[in-house]
C-alpha cells in the first residue's frame, strides 16, 4: 500500500498530468466512441481507462481504492513517457494526442 506522503505525491501527479477536467474527460469519450449512427450512454463512452480516469476526478483523495491508486501511476507514466515527443509527423502526433486526450491529458494545453 501507499504512505501517506506518497499518496499526497501521486494525487498532485496525476492531477497535473490529468489536464482535462471531468466534464471534458466525459464529452471527449462520449465522442471519441461515437459513430455515424449513435453517440453511446455516457456510462459505457471511451475506454475502460478512460472511464476509470473519470471516475477518479470525481472522487476525493480518502475515497481512492487501491485499483484507483494503480490506474494513476499509469496515467502519469503513460503522459511522462508520451508528452514529450517532438519531430513527429502530423497524423502521428494527431493520434498520440486523442490517445492521450482517453486518459485526460490533452497534450495542446499549456
């Protein structure tokens, strides 16, 4: 398990590294799985991760389960590992922003 002070670290993290807010964290799912036919119930839009991420932001620190935990140092690992990567082609970098945009980070914000 966690410490306290480690705990304190991940949750400051992962809310730097999650740059999106909740709100659009859930219209970014809800758009990135829709198709031409029908947009999916916001309940069951995105990616598991994704919806996991969401479900983090809108709880509190005491509230976090130790599947929550493990979801966060993977989200600040993948934005670490994935926002740093310049001189890439155009539709690569498209594709690894709506990638990163599934766990909240939207790697065109400041």
């Amino acid at each position: 398990m966690t410490d306290a002070l480690e705990l304190d670290a991940l949750w400051e993290d992962f809310h730097r590294a999650v740059n999106m807010t909740s709100q659009e964290l859930a219209a970014w799912l809800r758009v990135s799985d829709a198709d031409e036919s029908a947009e999916p119930l916001p309940e069951h839009a995105g990616e598991p991760l994704g919806q996991h991420v969401l479900a983090i932001l809108q709880k509190r620190r005491t509230d976090l389960t130790v599947d929550d935990i493990e979801v966060m140092f993977d989200v600040v690992d993948t934005v670490a590992a994935e926002a740093d990567v310049e001189n890439e082609p155009e539709a690569d970098r498209t594709h690894r922003r709506h990638r990163l945009m599934t766990v909240g980070h939207d790697p065109l914000r400041p």
